[in-house]
C-alpha cells in the first residue's frame, strides 16, 4: 500500500482549528442545488478529508452523489477511510468499481479491508481483481481474521531489525530504505525466526549512542497482540498500558503486523456507542445516517419484547381488578411506584454495565458490588418511601395508604438495585454481553414487582379485599 | 519533573499478555488477612503498575490500606497514576503527606496534577511545599487551568527546535541533551517568539537526509489546542484528524505544552461512561469504588425528580378516574401504552445523545434527524398497534378497546420519537449537556401521553363514561 497517505492526509489539515463550520456547510448545499459543481468543489478545498466525510454525512441523502461527482478525484482514500459506515456504503455506490479499486490501492491495508469489507461479495471481489496483486493479497490475508480482531485492523508493515542491529545501523537502514512506511513510532526487534523480543520507541533510539545494540535500547517486556484477539480486548491493553503501538503476531509467535493507537480510538468510542445503544435498546449500529428501514429492523425487536414484558406487568395486575375497582386510586398511584422503582434499576444497570466493560467489575469484586448496590437501595428507598408515604398520607388523609405505597416503593427500589446489578453479571457469566438484553429483563421486574407490591400490599394490609 | 517514569512502568509490563487474573487476587488477599506482607508484595511483583492498580480496585476497602503497607515504596506514582479517582483519594489518605510529596516528585507533570487536584486544601499545599520549586511551579501553573482543560492534561516539555535548524543538528542536540524527556513522538518547529510553525514526526526525521533543515522536513498545517480548550473538545480533534501528540499553545500562541494521545484514549472512555451513567441518571462518575454515600447523593437527585415527573403521570390518571371504575380492565392495559412508548422515546435518545457526542448531529442535519425519528416511528408506531390491538380484540372480545390501544400506542410512539429527538437538541441548543436531564423529560412525556391517548380515547370513543 502506498505508505504517504497519512501525511497527504495532513497536507490539508487546517491551520488551527477544526474546519467545517454550518455556514460553508450550507453554502455548498447551496451550489449543489444550483448544479454549480466547481464552486461546491472549491467551497471544500480547504477541508480536510475527515472534515469532507463528515460533511457527507451531515447533508441530505440526495445531496451525496451530486458531491461526489463534484469532488472527483478529491474524494480519495483519506476521506473514505474516515466516513461511517453508512454513509460510505451509499458514497460507494455511487462510485463505479473501477474508482474503487483506485481508492483502495491508495489505502493502508487496515482501512482498505474495512473499506472491501463493506463491499458486497460479487463487486468486492471485482474490485480486488483490479488492484495491485501484492495490495490484493494482502487484503485478502486481512479478510481471512475474524471480523472485529487484531488481524484486520492491523497495518502489515511494521518496522523490524534484529537485536545484534547497532542503533547506528538501524538509522542508516531506515534513511535510505525506500520501501518502508512514512509513519512509524516504535521498531520492532525480532529474533532470527521474526518473533518480538523487544520494542523500541524511535525517541529511545534517538537519543541511544550509535554504537550500541538494539538489544540494549529495546524495553524486552512488550505487550503483544495475536491476530485472532478481538479489538474490544486490543482496545483494553492499549489503555491499560498506554500504548502508541503493539506488535500483533500470528499463532507461531512470529510479527505479522502492527497496531496504533489512533485506531484504537475510534474503536473506544464505538465500544462506547453500542453500550449506549444496546442498553436503550437502539441496536448498535444506530446513527443518525442508519437508513430508516435498518433502524426500524433493529428496534422493533426490542420494542416487542418490551411489548411480551409489560403484558407479564399487565397480568399482575389483572390478578387484583377487584381491589382496583374497589379503590379507583391504587390505579392512578401503581405507575408511580413501578416508573421509580425502573429507574433506580436502570441506574444501577449502567453502572454495572459500564464497570463490566471498563474491566472494574469482575468476579473477585461482584459480590461486594451487589452488597453495595444493596446498601445504595436502601438508602434511596428509604428516602422516597418517606417523600411518597408522607405526601399520599396528606394528600388523600389516608396514613394506611401511604404506608403502603412507601412499602411497596422500598420493596420495589430494592429489587430494582438487586436486578440492576445481577441480571448483567448473570449475562456476562453466561457469556452473553450485559448491555443487550439487561434492561428488557430489570424493566420487567421493576413493573411487576412494583405493581405486586402496592397492588399485593394494598389487598394484604385490608386496605381493600382480596384478589378476585 | 522525572522523564523516566514511563520507561519505568514498562519495564514491569509482563512479557506477554495482561496480568491480573483472579487467582492472583484471592492469592493477595489471603496473604494480606494472614498479615504476610511479604507475601503478598511478593505475589505482586511481577505484575504492571496498572495492574497493581486494578488490584487495589478490586479487593475490599479493608485490605486497601494494609496493601499499600506490604508494597511501601511500589506503591508509586505510576501505580497512583492508573487508579480511579475514589480509590486513589482512599489510598493517598493512607499515605502520609512526605510519601504524597515523593510521589508527586517522580511524576509527569500532568498526572502530578491530576493527583494534587485531588487533595484537600490543607494537604495539597503541604505537599506542594514539600517537592522540588520547579516542580511546584509546573504544577501550580497547571492548576491555574480550568478543570478538564487541555492546560490540565498537557506535559510541559514538549521538544521543539527552530525552523532552519538541520535534522543533523537536532539529532546531535536530543542525543546529548541530558534534560530531555525520555518519551517524545513529534518535535515541534517553533519561530523566534516560541510560536510552533509546524510538526515533524520522528519517523519523517528518522528518514530525512542529515542535510536539510527542519522547515523542509515538518508538516506546516497542524492542529493546535489552546490551553483553555476543553478536554471533550481536545479528544475530538485527536479523533477527527488521527493525531499522536498536538502541540498546545497560550493565549499568544506560544507553545507551553504537548498532549500525548494515550491520556486522550481515556477521555474518550470516561466522556462516553458519563453519557451513558448521566442518561441512565446515576451521576456521572458512578462506577462500582465510589462510596456508597457519593452514590445516594447523585441517584437520589433523578429518582426524585423522577417521583415528580411521575406525579404528573399520576395527574393524568386520576383525570379519568370514573372511566376506571367504569372498566377496570382499563387500568390493567394503560401501563403498556406508556411503558412500550417510554421504550420508543429511550432508543431515539440514545442515538440522539450520542450522535451530538459523536459530532454526527448538528444544525445543519437537525431537520433531517427529526424527519427520520418521525418515520421511524411511524413504522415502529404501525407495527407494535397491530399487535397489541388484535391481541386485545382477541383477548377481550372487543374490537372498540382494541382499536383504542392501537390508536394511543401509535399515538405514543410518535410522540416518544419527537420527544426523543427534540428534546436532547433543544437541550444542546439552550447550552445544556443533552444526556443530563432528557430521560426524565422524555419519560415525564411518554408516561403522561400514554395514559391521556389511552384513557382519553377510551372516553371520547364512548367506550366508557366521561372524565369526572
């Protein structure tokens, strides 16, 4: 792959700060509707390339295949590569394969197979066909790693030297060897069979005498990635041990790529999103550009479920008609005791959820974080089992009733914490991830044990009579 | 402030893959309830300053203290570095103050700061007083910065050199310049008056011929981060343009400092926990260490607004009293409108939230984000009233209720998606963080809509008598 892109990248990097402002935004909208393409063109010149994608992403649809023929040759592999994936996939076909190929051959090999990937079968493979055989084999060696691990976000031209290498020789290699990568931050140092033995980070080496040995340079303890390792877990090492890069290798052990920290950081903030999606229940791909058919798809499901969970709730309380038609105000009070008790649930869910994937929970600690949550329940059903006891006891000057509600309530925000916490480590242990179905099941519980509670409690205490 | 300390943190990273497994935890607290320090320092060793701090994250609060004995002088400013906020603060009360003051001395600058900030009033002038004058005064320089302010997180000793100097020249000067910092991955061109005017990366330094001077090797556009920017702010320019490290510049536009993309990896992490921790309403720094008391304190504030918002709710009902006892049956279906409704409003929340996070929303594609919720919803809406309104006709044998749930909960599924939307942008547009206080508006709208569509329509249809 041609290793400058990263640095024509940065040739248009703005000045100072970031570049695409809502007016330039509209103002191009604005060519594009008078089909004054050279001047949308020239309204994006000075835009960096993660700037141009993401006014791709920010315009109507419609407007998106007009932009692109205006761009021309300007909407190359930089800006691709920083494009979600919904957009790109639209952006792409609008291209024909034979740009494609172009684009993709411009590519360092982790943003080409993330780019192929996206490709259906037939034209992802028309377009290898057009590229450069050694860029063609190396993606397909990416696309044979599983989807989402080492192996397909890593670059395949790390910098290695043996460790009899004097730092000088080192140098002298790296200044006149015309096929290595532009960007580079750590070499590697490999034993005769190309396993790491070492790393180097280049300010070491900098600042090391010419005469010594990488083997004296190089920190021997590394971090090393195999190429199967999920990114989630590549992601973790990284900040754990503040990586700028890791040498990933195959499973004999030898160097067959590296990883850099700017990839990590968009995998963080998408690890990020789908907890956030996948807890609210919006599938994990949702963004704002996910086709409208895609977004439907993935949140009916959950809206379904949440369907089959409030029947269970609407069941429970069926089982006490009689003691609401004796009472018509336990049925204006029972959402009150099942909507907080949900949300001290949802409370507790995402800190567990989160603390799972930050890595701060985990068996050694699960037990006191229940205890806690525990006590935490405690301490806020007692409060608004005062707030609410007192305020229905005023309001309809019925201190049984409020006793029951301030029960029901302490009952309900308690059982709220302890499935907050318990359902996501249930699933984690289960080897299921914890935010996908956490909430559906903690809702239901928080429902019907909030409805059995007040409705149960009402009914028990003599308030009314019995279940029917 | 000490270079070598990062290098010294690697020189503990284990030789392969991460280091803490729960064994070794049981293994420590074992030893540390038999009072074998030894031992247990022992089992320690080998593990990675990070990893000592995830030990220390794990065990009981009780086994903190006699852990932070048994390590002594390993208990040091890279293992302080890596721990959490409350763990830390419990850790450093166990410490005394001249121990803080050793410890601050050995760290970098910004993680110096980031400790002293966290110290009351009294200790952290105590300690200050007790480290080195230039490293009070980088640091109290620093903390003249807002919080979570670039200012805060740089390093102060960025390398930089003037433009006509040669790659020779500055490779003789980092070779034997003792004062340098040991871990550098760009050096920054600067003009007379200290104004960086470009960026080499070391890799383009490593490969330009001797002979040629800085000004034709660095890249002249770069992206500058004022001192005052907030760190939110910072992390998405190091996404947006793929950065390692950005120079950071005052109010004149003199270079004072370099921010390294390892820190920005975990503001990114803790910028999306808050998201997710503050629209669930749990505070924003709740994970699984803070103490209980800390905890009630932030849930508390959202359950009981929720209390209120859920008042409202019950307001609603209480309208529709008399249709109630009319119909009991009313009262055991009205919970399913407002909870699948509540469901709908939390998906498009959460894609809105993160979407404003991510940068992917803005005004110039607000119009169109609303346009799609709405259809989404309209789908979703048509969907889940076909299934509820033919199980209800089955169920009770009459199609007028069904027809009624049907119409409430297309009617609520269409409002939860507006509110969804609107209501987190309109947040952002008012100044306001749009994962703060949505959900309980949000849910406040979902609740009250779905009981008044549900017991509303049931009245006007004439399924049952009017409100009293």
């Amino acid at each position: 792959m041609a290793a400058p892109t990263t640095t024509e990248a940065q040739r248009h990097e703005p000045a100072e700060t970031g570049g695409l402002d809502q007016r330039r935004v509209a103002d191009i909208v604005h060519a594009l509707d008078a089909g004054e393409r050279e001047l949308a063109a020239a309204l994006t010149s000075p835009l960096h390339p993660a700037d141009i994608a993401d006014l791709f992403e920010q315009i109507e649809r419609h407007h998106r295949a007009p932009l692109a023929r205006a761009l021309g040759n300007r909407l190359d592999a930089d800006v691709l590569a920083e494009m979600t994936d919904w957009v790109r996939d639209e952006v792409l076909e609008a291209l024909d394969n034979a740009r494609v190929a172009e684009v993709v051959g411009d590519l360092d090999t982790d943003d080409a197979v993330a780019l192929v990937e996206e490709l259906d079968a037939a034209d992802a493979e028309d377009v290898l066909a057009r590229i450069d055989p050694a860029d063609r084999i190396a993606i397909e060696e990416a696309l044979a790693y599983p989807e989402e691990s080492a192996g397909r976000i890593m670059r395949r031209d790390p910098v290695a030297a043996p460790e009899h290498w004097t730092v000088g020789q080192l140098l002298d290699l790296v200044r006149t060897e015309d096929g290595l990568t532009q960007d580079f931050w750590e070499v590697f140092v490999v034993d005769p069979s190309h396993h790491p033995i070492g790393t180097a980070r280049l300010s070491w080496l900098m600042r090391a005498p010419l005469g010594v040995t990488l083997g004296d340079v190089m920190q021997r303890e590394q971090t090393l990635i195999p190429a199967e390792m999920d990114q989630e877990e590549v992601a973790f090492r990284f900040q754990q041990y503040a990586l700028i890069s890791a040498a990933v290798v195959d499973k004999g052990g030898r160097l067959v790529g590296v990883i850099t920290v700017d990839d990590i950081v968009h995998i963080v903030q998408q690890e990020a999103s789908e907890d956030i999606l996948r807890l609210s229940g919006a599938g994990d791909e949702g963004d704002v550009n996910e086709p409208v058919t895609e977004a439907y798809k993935a949140r009916i499901r959950w809206l379904i479920a949440n369907l089959v969970t409030a029947l269970v709730a609407s069941t429970v309380i069926r089982l006490f008609e009689d003691a609401i038609a004796q009472m018509v105000v336990l049925a204006t009070l029972m959402p009150i005791v099942a909507g907080v008790g949900g949300n001290a649930g949802t409370q507790t869910l995402a800190v567990t959820v989160r603390a799972l994937a930050t890595r701060q929970l985990s068996r050694a600690n699960a037990a006191r974080a229940v205890v806690r949550e525990i006590r935490i329940a405690v301490l806020n059903g007692l409060t608004i089992a005062t707030v609410i006891g007192i305020g229905v006891t005023l309001a309809f000057g019925d201190p049984r009733l409020g006793a029951v509600i301030a029960a029901a309530m302490l009952t309900n925000i308690i059982v709220a914490g302890l499935a907050g916490v318990l359902v996501p480590l249930g699933l984690e242990r289960a080897g299921a991830d914890p935010a996908v179905a956490s909430s559906v099941f903690v809702t239901m519980i928080t429902d019907s044990i909030g409805f059995l509670a007040f409705l149960g409690l009402a009914t028990a205490s003599g308030l009314v009579g019995g279940p029917a």
